[in-house]
C-alpha cells in the first residue's frame, strides 16, 4: 500500500513474507497466489505491498535465469502486489524445526553474506515499480556477540566497504537507489542504536543505514524519540510481549524451540525465554519478550505486548513533518508458532495478516497520512 505523507512523499507499506516457509520459486509464487493476491482482496486495495524474502536458493536460481526474474516481475504485476523491500536477514531454512542462532549464519564477516546481499540488490533492483527509484534490504545486525574478534571486526568493514562499492555501481548501471539497512538486536554485536551509531559511523550512508525493529526496540526499553543520526532505510512494525512479574508464569507457553526469544527485564537479560523462566530474570521486574506478536491483537491478560511503543515509534519516525523512513513493513513471522496456531488455515493465516496490515494503516491515518 501507498500512503502520501503532508510533505508529499510517499510512504510504502508492506507485509513481510518469512511468515511464509517457501524456500524456492514455485513455492515463493505459490505464496504469492495463495496468500498475498487472498490478503489484498481482504483489505480492498488495488496494490499491495509486500516484502518479499528470497532464501539462498531462490535468490541465485533468479539471477540465474533471468527469464524467472521477468516472470516473476509479471506475476506480482497480475496479482495487484508490489515489491520495493526484501528482507535479506535469514539467509535459509528460516522454517526448519530448530533455527535459534542459526538465523545469524553466515554473519558479515563472511564473503557469502556479501554475495547474498548483492544478489537481493540485483534483485530488488529488477522489481521496483518503474515510478519507485529507491529500494531497501534489511539484514542482521552484523553478527551474534560472542565469537566477535578484532579479525572479525575488520573482515567485516571490509564486507561492508564492498557493500556500499557494489551498491553504488548498480546504482549507476540500474538507475535504482538499493539501500541496506542493519537491523539491531538484543544478543548481537549491533543491539541498540547506540551500538549502531558507533559500529557503523565510517559506513557509506548513501546506501547503508539501519533497519529498525519495533519489537526489538522495545525489547532493549530503548526511548522511542530515537535520536539517531544514521539513515533510518526501514522501520520493521512489530510488537513483543510484556509480561507484568504476575504474568510470567503464563509466558511458559510461549516457550518454543524453533525460533529464539531473547528476553529482558530492567537488570536483566537472557538469550532464550527458558533461560528466563528457569530464574534468569529477576522475579520482581516486568519483562519483555523477543516474541513478534500480531499488531492487532493482545494475547491472554495479563499479558500485554508493546503496541503502545510501536505506535509512539511509528509517531517518532513518520509522524513529523517528513518522514524519517519511507518503508515501513509488518513482520509477524511467529504465526506458526502461537500456542493457539495449531488451528490456522491458509484464509485464517491471510485474515491475520490483513488485520495486522489494516491496524497499520489506520495507525498511519491517524498520523495525518492518507492512503493513496
């Protein structure tokens, strides 16, 4: 969806597509025609926007064929979606039983992150909407803390000074801005905006900035106002769980093995939800839980989730009088995991992610926009 900001720049928003566990192109065009085409008609719209994850596999089977890349191009033409953000983060089996920290592999101090992510860049570039001249990609947070070293620190500024090299030249060779957004996260070498603001101060910020995460924001009880100097290229719309010291016995049910949880309290903080239950975490404090819970819904009180602090965030980065990013995407990936998610159905599925989609945009009216 497009929504035209009071500055008269457009605001674009999506739906990310890793709820989804396709890890190749027929089952990527399958989601595409089953899910995506089922949550447009939901909302009413003419064009939806989506934020497409491409694995691996899929990305270089594109770039392979160039034929696949037009066919696709086409069919989110047919289907009324759009495409100006790809989530570069997971780099596959972002669905297998177990992900955790797998999800952090290969991290940027390895070739095959760059690769990848020059690959999405070729991609996107390929994609945009012949009236949209800038696309984003988000992407980790550099690496997961441990096992960072100075060796891998500076394999890593070398990654990304090739990074901004390759962006700038497809820039040039595409006609198409590509910018890369790192997406701080509790655990990680990059997990607040401030570590941001000191790990990537020497980047290229024409085409590097950050990827902000509401729902890992609000896990760090990071001010919304961010008072951050480096390009804000996406805003993740997301809500984690806050769990009051009464409520934390009913976090047990979310307690699941495939994705991590990071969770945190006011002193306190623990990789994985168990580590938090089995007395990580102070007993006496309010936790918040890496949990992407949907936008719009609360889960059993008295559990809440922090969609308060995504509407002030929401306020923070769109609401002023311009925009401080021009992307925002919803990114509920959980949906498989809820404990009530054993009853979803591909039209349940859809619904949700329409309601999720609906709650933004009228959190984004509110702001003064209007949907175009």
């Amino acid at each position: 969806m497009r929504l035209l900001h009071p500055d008269g720049s457009v605001v674009h928003l999506a739906y990310c597509t890793n709820v989804h566990p396709a890890e190749d192109l027929p089952g990527i065009r399958a989601q595409l025609t089953g899910f995506a085409a089922r949550v447009r008609d939901l909302l009413g719209v003419q064009r939806l926007g989506v934020g497409l994850w491409l694995p691996y596999d899929a990305a270089h089977a594109l770039l392979a064929d160039r034929a696949e890349l037009v066919r696709l191009r086409g069919l989110l033409t047919e289907l009324g979606l759009e495409v100006v953000t790809l989530n570069g983060f997971p780099y596959r089996g972002f669905h297998q039983e177990v992900v955790k920290y797998r999800v952090y592999s290969p991290d940027w101090g390895c070739a095959d992150r760059l690769g990848y992510t020059l690959a999405l860049a070729e991609i996107l570039a390929a994609l945009l909407p012949d009236d949209v001249a800038e696309g984003t990609i988000s992407t980790l947070p550099l690496a997961w803390r441990t096992g960072w070293t100075g060796a891998k620190a500076d394999a890593t500024a070398r990654m990304l000074a090739e990074l901004a090299r390759g962006l700038r030249e497809l820039s040039g060779r595409a006609g198409k801005v590509i910018r890369v957004g790192f997406e701080p996260e509790p655990g990680c070498i990059v997990e607040t905006t401030a570590q941001a603001a000191r790990h990537l101060r020497d980047v290229d910020r024409d085409f590097l900035g950050v990827c902000l995460d509401a729902c890992h924001l609000a896990v760090g009880f990071e001010d919304p106002s961010i008072g951050l100097d480096l390009p804000i290229v996406k805003l993740q719309a997301s809500c984690a769980i806050e769990a009051p010291p009464e409520a934390h016995a009913a976090l047990a049910s979310f307690d699941e093995p495939r994705f991590l949880h990071q969770s945190r309290s006011a002193s306190g903080f623990t990789d994985d939800l168990a580590e938090a239950l089995a007395g990580g975490l102070p007993a006496g404090e309010t936790w918040r839980v890496h949990f992407h819970m949907p936008l719009h819904a609360a889960p059993p009180p008295p559990l809440t989730t922090t969609s308060s602090y995504l509407r002030d965030l929401l306020g923070t980065l769109v609401g002023g009088t311009a925009p401080r990013t021009r992307h925002v995407e919803v990114e509920t990936y959980t949906w498989s995991v809820l404990p009530s998610a054993g009853g979803v159905t591909t039209g349940g599925l859809a619904e949700g992610m329409a309601a999720e989609l609906d709650w933004t945009r009228r959190e984004l009216l509110a702001l003064g926009l209007k949907e175009l």
